[in-house]
C-alpha cells in the first residue's frame, strides 16, 4: 500500500473532533507515542537489555504503528501532500 492509500484509510477510519480542522489532536497524539518510547528505552536502559524479548518487540510495533498513525493525521491536518514525504524518504 502506498503512503498516499494508507493515508486515506488512516483519516476515513480515524474519529476526533473538528478532523480536518485540528491539527493540536494528532500532534498531542505524537507527543504521546514519543513518550512511550522513551519510557520503553529507559526501560531497556535500566534493564540493560542487549536483546529484545518478544514482549518488547510487540510493544514496538504497537507504539511505531501508533506513531505512524498520527504522522499520517498530523500531515494530513497540516496540508502536507505526503508523496512529498514519500520523495525525501526515497532520496535520502
């Protein structure tokens, strides 16, 4: 699925107030999913954890699929076309 599809389906099945019109939901919503990951890595940290257990890795992926989420609503809710985003990914 390209990014432009997944950001489709991510906005037509995605419920907050004023959608389309805020841009403070998504971006608290990054916010969020920042700190998660940080707690996870202090976490880590503490632990001094050299592998990721099973646990740690489905978490992961829970909170990196949280994060995307809310990138692909806060791009949409800042106008960003996001095949732009998809051409610096491509180059760099």
């Amino acid at each position: 699925m390209e990014l432009e599809e997944l950001q489709k389906h991510v906005v037509i099945s995605t419920t907050y107030p004023d959608k389309g019109d805020n841009i403070i939901y998504p971006g608290l919503g990054l916010i969020s999913d920042i700190g998660k990951i940080s707690k996870l890595l202090q976490t880590l940290v503490a632990n001094q954890n050299k592998e990721i257990c099973a646990d740690d890795q489905k978490s992961i992926e829970r909170l990196v699929g949280n994060l995307f989420h809310n990138i692909l609503l806060f791009c949409y809710e800042a106008r960003v076309d996001i095949r732009n985003i998809e051409e610096i990914l491509i180059r760099e």
